[in-house]
C-alpha cells in the first residue's frame, strides 16, 4: 500500500471531467460466518451495491466520467440499453433524471417481458422504454441501439449513445482502487486476491489499477455473460490498455494477463443456475450478504468453486467485489424461493 501510488491515480483521472453521482467510498467489510463455513480463505466485501444512485451497484461510479462528457456535448436526449433486466440501463436513467436529460432505454425482451425489477425502476425514472425481440445482446449494442439514435437524429434532436464499452468507462473502477488500497491499509490486511462478476470494464479499471498501485493481486473475474466479438480475456485487456492510452500512460496488459472466467454463465445469460443458488442462499445465511441469482451470485459459485478446489486457501485473504443488481433479483421470485428451499 502507498500513499504516493494513490496519489499518482487521482493525479492521472484529475484532468477528465467528473460529475458525482456516486455515494463514496463504500465500506469494505469481514465476511467472517461465511469464511468460516467454506473453511478457506479470509474474505472481506467491498460493498459497490451501496453506490447509490437508483439502488447502487457498479455503473455509478463509471458513469461519472461517461456523464460529464455526455454533458459537455449538450444533448437533447441519450440514448442506450441491454438485456430487459440491465443494471447498466436502471443506472443510466437514474444518471439521466438527476441531470434533466431525457432517455430512450433500447431493452432486449426475448427472455422476460415482464414489468418489474430493473424494467420497473426505468419506467418510474422517466425513461422512454423501447422492447425489442432480440436475441444476440451483441447486436444490442452494435446495431439496435444504434438504430434509435438514427431516427432520433432524423427528427432534428441531438441524440448521443451512451457507451458501456467507451475508453473512459474504466476510469471509475481505476479510481476505486485508490481508495481500496487506503481501507485494506487501514484494515492491516494484505489482499491477494479480488474478485467479481464481469465481462467487461469494471474489470478492466481494477486491473489497471491494481498495476498502478503495485498490487500483486490477482483479479478474477466471473463472466456472466460472453460475447459474439472477441474473447473476454481480449475485450478486458482491450479496454483496459485504451482507458491507460487516455489516462497517457504507457503501461498496457496483455490478453494472457487478464483471468476471465465464462464457466459460470450456464444456462445462460440472465439465468440462474443451481450453483448461484447455492452461493446466494450462503451468503445470505451467513453474513446477510444479498446477492443477486444471475450476476453476483455467480461470481460467489465461482469463489466457493475455488475454495473447494483448493485454488484458495487459508493463506488468501480475498476481497469480493460487490457490484450491485439487487434489483433484478425482484423479478426472479421462483430462483430466490428454489434457493430458500434448498437443504
């Protein structure tokens, strides 16, 4: 932990616009029942699901950056959008209301089309919510949201998409790792493993911020989704080496660096599986820890994988990285209720 490293990362994001959305820092807390149950490493939580911000989760902290730039280009309305049930979208329409800045949510209906959960939230922000039967959440984000900010352009408004993958969009988790190193200071605790569910630039942000501070921990990351473009391993490198080329340094990682692990994604994409029911149900039980079915409880199965394998043991201190999206877990009432059932 260094004092000089933290500020050498506020040095570096100080010259990019910033507006705060977000409610930080965030507690980093013991998960003692849990490492206990598992009987393997010391596990502590950096809570990201108190961000704030509509419900918090990971997005606040991104779209601090994404935001002022968006700002700075005066739209008249933003445009972007996912899976129905998307943290990304529910934080964006938040972001959107707080600013005064109408939004059109493009959401993928071809799994759920019901109203509740995230879908809910949108509409009681104001967002303009658009379903659309899509099967490939590539072409979500490649095509259909570009399709909307097309028509909306045609009507004369200024219409401005807002990225998931844009170079600034690692920026919030490069800046969170200053302040996890002054709590893991502060805790006495030497962290030599992070982990998280990801597939993208949450990832990305830790990773380099972790080089930044000289960390030698590992990050892990759990795919709760892949993509049809390129593999995980690349896609996080990739955005992790263009945010560090718009920070203007020259330090970049490489694809056979990043450890992305998409084994947890079956069934499927937005689906719960009987190992993140189990991961939910013991966080829960243990330490009250609420996970939700399809993202974080996924990356915790992940965990509890490697614990029983033997890849963590009692030598690792562990920090798991909450990343929010309790509110889907609203529109998954039958997993929560498997999950409770469970002996």
């Amino acid at each position: 932990m260094s004092a000089a490293a933290r500020e050498r990362i506020r040095a570096l994001l100080a010259p990019h616009p910033r507006i705060p959305l977000a409610l930080l820092p965030t507690p980093l807390e013991p998960l003692p029942r849990l490492s206990d149950a598992l009987g393997g490493p010391r596990i502590w939580v950096k809570r990201d699901d108190l961000t704030g911000l509509a419900f918090g989760g990971n997005k606040a902290r991104q779209l601090e950056y994404v935001f002022a730039d968006l700002v700075a280009r005066k739209p008249d309305v933003l445009v972007t959008g996912a899976n129905i049930q998307s943290n990304w979208s529910r934080q964006c329409a938040a972001a959107a209301a707080r600013l005064g800045i109408p939004i059109v949510l493009v959401l993928r209906d071809t799994d759920d089309k019901e109203i509740t959960g995230n879908v809910l939230i949108d509409h009681w922000l104001g967002a303009e919510v658009r379903l659309v039967d899509e099967p490939e959440m590539t072409r979500m984000l490649r095509f259909q949201i570009d399709r909307v900010v097309d028509e909306l352009r045609a009507e004369g408004r200024n219409a401005l998409k807002i990225d998931p993958w844009g170079a600034s969009v690692p920026f919030g988790y490069v800046g969170m790792m200053a302040e996890l190193d002054e709590q893991v200071e502060a805790a006495g605790i030497a962290p030599t493993r992070i982990w998280l569910a990801a597939a993208g630039p949450t990832h990305s942000g830790i990773e380099l911020g972790a080089r930044l501070l000289g960390w030698p921990t590992r990050v892990t990351g759990i795919a709760p989704i892949t993509w049809s473009d390129a593999p995980l391993d690349v896609l996080v490198a990739d955005a992790a080496n263009r945010a560090a080329e718009l920070l203007g340094i020259e330090l970049r990682i490489r694809p056979d660096e990043i450890d992305n692990r998409d084994g947890y994604v079956a069934p499927g994409y937005g689906r719960s599986s009987p190992a993140s029911l189990e991961a939910l149900r013991l966080a829960a039980r243990t330490d009250a820890l609420l996970l939700d079915p399809v993202y974080t409880a996924k990356a915790m199965a992940g965990l509890i994988d490697a614990v029983r394998s033997g890849e963590l043991t009692r030598d690792d201190t562990v920090i798991f990285l909450h990343t929010g999206g309790l509110p889907a877990a609203f529109a998954r009432r039958d997993d929560i209720l498997a999950a409770s059932r469970l002996p």
